[in-house]
C-alpha cells in the first residue's frame, strides 16, 4: 500500500499545479484580494508554463500508478536528471516571445511533449524486458 501512495504522488502534484492555475486565474479576474499580490504577479511567468508542462505529465502519472515499483524506480531515476534540465531550459526562455526565439509557454508545451514520450518509451521499454527476459539457450 506504501508503494501505490508514492507512486501516487506526481500525479497529486500535476493535479495541484493545473488547479492551481485554475484557482490563480479566477483570483486574478473574480476579486480584488489577488490584484498585485505574487500571484499576480507570478501568473504569466511561472504558472501558465506549469500548467503547458502539467498537462502533457498528467497522462504519465496516472500510467505511473499501475506499474510495478521497479518500473517506477527506473522512471525516477530518468525523471531525477531530466526534469532539472528541462526546467533550466523552460527557465531560460522569454516570458515574451521575440522575433526569433520561442516565449515560456512554447518551450514547456515542448518540454512536456519530450519529456512524456520519453517516459512512455522508457516504461514501454522497461516492462517489455522485464517480462520477457532473456532466456539462456539450452545445449
């Protein structure tokens, strides 16, 4: 039971990022109490791109709670050196796009396309070979 609650967590997170977008735009645009709070302030820039990125991992965490706790292991150590560099890369873009370069909102819709076709092939690949294993050859 312990494993299916951790396995339960990135998808709890994912649900909490995209209500969390939900629940900033109506403070924005319903009351007064969230004009020039951080919220405000932070909506354009951080929440939206969470919410681009939340939408494509939301359909991975689910897949997460029904695998076996090895499968979730080998996807937490890809998602341990992944994440941080997608970020990075989300991160490094301008909230506004230019001429030439993408905004925010672009670069983590494609930060979460890569990264959930990437874990869906990895927990493909994982569970094939862990139900198939080689066997040796009899002589």
């Amino acid at each position: 039971m312990k494993n299916k609650i951790t396995q339960l967590i990135p998808a709890i997170l994912a649900l909490v990022v995209i209500g969390f977008r939900y629940f900033s735009l109506w403070c924005i645009f319903t009351t007064r109490v969230c004009y020039s709070t951080v919220i405000d302030h932070v909506a354009l820039s951080v929440t939206q791109p969470l919410y681009n990125f939340s939408l494509f991992f939301l359909p991975i965490a689910l897949i997460l709670i029904f695998i076996p706790r090895h499968l979730f292991n080998s996807w937490l150590k890809f998602a341990a050196w992944t994440l941080p560099i997608l970020l990075i890369l989300v991160a490094t873009q301008p909230v506004v796009s230019s001429f030439l370069s993408t905004n925010r909102d672009d670069a983590a819709r494609l930060a979460g396309q890569v990264f959930a076709g990437a874990s869906l092939l990895l927990i493909i690949y994982k569970w094939i070979t862990s139900a198939n294993p080689s066997k040796p050859r009899a002589k």
